[in-house]
C-alpha cells in the first residue's frame, strides 16, 4: 500500500515521482523495518522473526509479487508519452467553491457543471467547448452537416419516473421531477452518429456530483440567456449575470481551472507537474474511475465511446486496485478450484 501511496503523488513534492525513486524509497523503509526486527530478536531471543527483506519475497533477489505488480504499472504509466492527468472528484469540490449564487452565469459555474458531467461521460473538448481563439458564433466548429459539434439544447431529451416523457418546459418548471437526461452526440471521434448516453439522478448525499442537476443548470441558462437553438451551451457572461457579455468556454479557462485546483487540492507546485491537468483530464479522468471501479473492459468503451483499447494508456495505479491484487496473491492456490472472488478480511 505504500508502493500505492507513492505512486499516486503522495510524496514531498505533492507529485508523480518515477518509478526508480518509488524504489529507493521502499528501499529506505525496507531497511529501518529490517533494522527494527534485528533489534527486537536482540530482545526477544526466542521470538520467531521473518528475516527476509521486507521490500523482497523470497530473500534478496525477488521482489515481493505484489509490490512488483505497482511497479510495473507505475513505469508504464510514467512511459505514456504527453501524459495527462485526471480530473478528481476532489478537484469537483474545489470549484464548486468558487461559484456564487449570485453570478448563475459565471465562467466558474460553467466549468463546474461540466466537469461534473464529464467525470461519467469522458466529455472530449470538442463535444462542449471551443478552441482558443473563438470568439464568435461564427468562428465555432461545425460538423458535416453545418451544425456546431458542441452540445445544442436539441440533444437533450428529459424523463421523469418510469422513464416517462418530460417536454424541454415540463423539465425547466418541474426539475426535482426529472430523473433522467438522455444526451446525443451527433457526430463523433470514433465515426458513430446520433449516439445516446443516459444521465441519471443521484441521492441528496452526492448531490454535489449530480449530472442530471448539472444538465438541468445548463440548460436554466440557455433559456435564461434566450440563446437559439443551434447554440453551443457551454457558454458564460464575462460578469456572471444575465446582462454580461457572452463568451464561450475555451481551453484557456478550462486548463486555468484544473491546475488551480490541482494547486489548491494537492499542493502541486511544479510547473511542469500542473501542465499535465488540461482538457483531456476530463476523459482521462472519466476512465481511470471507471476503471477503479472493477468496471469491465467492454462497459469501459461501452461508456465513454471507445472503438480501439487505447483507453489503457490513460489507466492509473490506485489503492483500490492494489487492494484487488493482494487479495489474488494472498488467496492464490493452484490446487484449489473456486469460483467464489477473492476478498481481502480485516
């Protein structure tokens, strides 16, 4: 588990540190926990000591199969090339702090519905959000067929219980009725058209990370702003209220957010190290829960819209997974046929 704690940023410098450093450090811990039980035999003669290394498994040579599993996984993801790093649900909570009631139009309330919307669909940035230098509805990106490739209020659809049909008025004026979004993506990366993906309600405990409530605002202010209906819905006014000026949210706004909250949340400082939190640690972020949920392979692609399984370069080394694999070790026996999944007790 410390190999885990390591390998997540747990370190001084509050970031990623490599996979030879993650061994020197296990090494050092090895040594004083040998240390410890030398002196203890010193004191305790007759008590019954395993001598071996702790970092190893059988004597020097071996590294533990556990430990090796963390190592293997931590040094794929730090040879990923232009790696990214995720959005968290901790880094959610962050910026719900900075939306106000008072400025419902805020580029902060914007960015935070989003990513609560992203962290269980792998949002890609083209599919909300728009490049740098737009500025004008003019200047969006536009499909094939001529409408923008970003989410428009037509690809909304709203049930209610038993998945009975809410009309667009229906839900803005009935919103605790709505219990599920249908959302389209018109045209997409992986070539399919018209795909949906259902949003559903969540109880009041994690209300915060609630989609069907993140829909609901954004599209409260689509109709509050009396935007078209062709109109991308990621949009925020420069003063929070209704009577701002209208922007589109862009990658500059996106990426600023992310490394503030990596900041403030984890106490990354290294320039480098923040430069990793973009507008693809949505998508990233999106299948690294997913994946340390024990979802498979195949409701993984199925989810976020994979055609290949390149997914797995995004896939990170977590305690919940280092948990799975002790339990496999520890429970392992070749002459025992069970069907029954390990577990780990205690």
């Amino acid at each position: 588990m410390y190999t885990v704690h390591l390998g997540m940023g747990h370190t001084l410098k509050h970031f990623t540190i490599k996979e030879g450093t993650i061994r020197k450090y296990l090494n050092e811990a090895a040594k004083i926990i040998k240390a410890r039980r030398q002196t203890y035999k010193m004191q305790n003669p007759n008590a019954q000591i395993d001598w071996y290394h702790p970092l190893h498994h059988y004597g020097e040579s071996q590294i533990a199969p556990a430990i090796k599993v963390c190592l293997d996984e931590i040094k794929r993801w730090e040879n990923v090339p232009n790696r990214r790093e995720p959005l968290t649900t901790d880094m959610i909570y962050y910026q719900q702090t900075r939306c106000s009631i008072g400025t419902p139009y805020s580029e902060h309330q914007v960015l935070f519905d989003f990513q609560v919307i992203a962290i269980y669909s792998g949002i890609r940035l083209g599919e909300w959000a728009q490049n740098d230098n737009v500025r004008r509805l003019d200047q969006i990106r536009l499909n094939i067929d001529g409408t923008p490739t970003a989410f428009i209020i037509d690809d909304l659809e709203f049930y209610g219980r038993n998945k009975r049909v809410m009309s667009r008025a229906s839900a803005l004026a009935n919103q605790e009725l709505v219990l599920q979004i249908d959302v389209r993506w018109r045209f997409q990366k992986n070539g399919e058209i018209n795909q949906k993906k259902s949003f559903l309600r969540v109880g009041l405990r994690k209300a915060t990370l609630c989609s069907v409530s993140a829909w609901l605002r954004v599209v409260v202010r689509w109709d509050a702003l009396k935007l078209p209906d062709d109109h991308p819905l990621a949009v925020f006014t420069d003063n929070g209220l209704i009577s701002g000026k209208l922007e589109f949210i862009r990658p500059t706004h996106i990426n600023a957010a992310l490394q503030l909250a990596a900041w403030a949340v984890y106490n990354i400082t290294d320039a480098d190290a923040l430069a990793r939190f973009t507008s693809h640690s949505y998508r990233v972020g999106a299948t690294v829960y997913l994946h340390a949920a024990g979802i498979s392979k195949m409701d993984i692609k199925f989810a976020l819209r994979w055609k290949g399984d390149s997914f797995y370069i995004y896939l990170r080394n977590l305690p919940c997974q280092a948990a799975r694999t002790h339990a496999a070790v520890l429970n392992f026996n070749p002459n025992v046929f069970s069907l029954v999944p390990a577990t780990i007790v205690g």
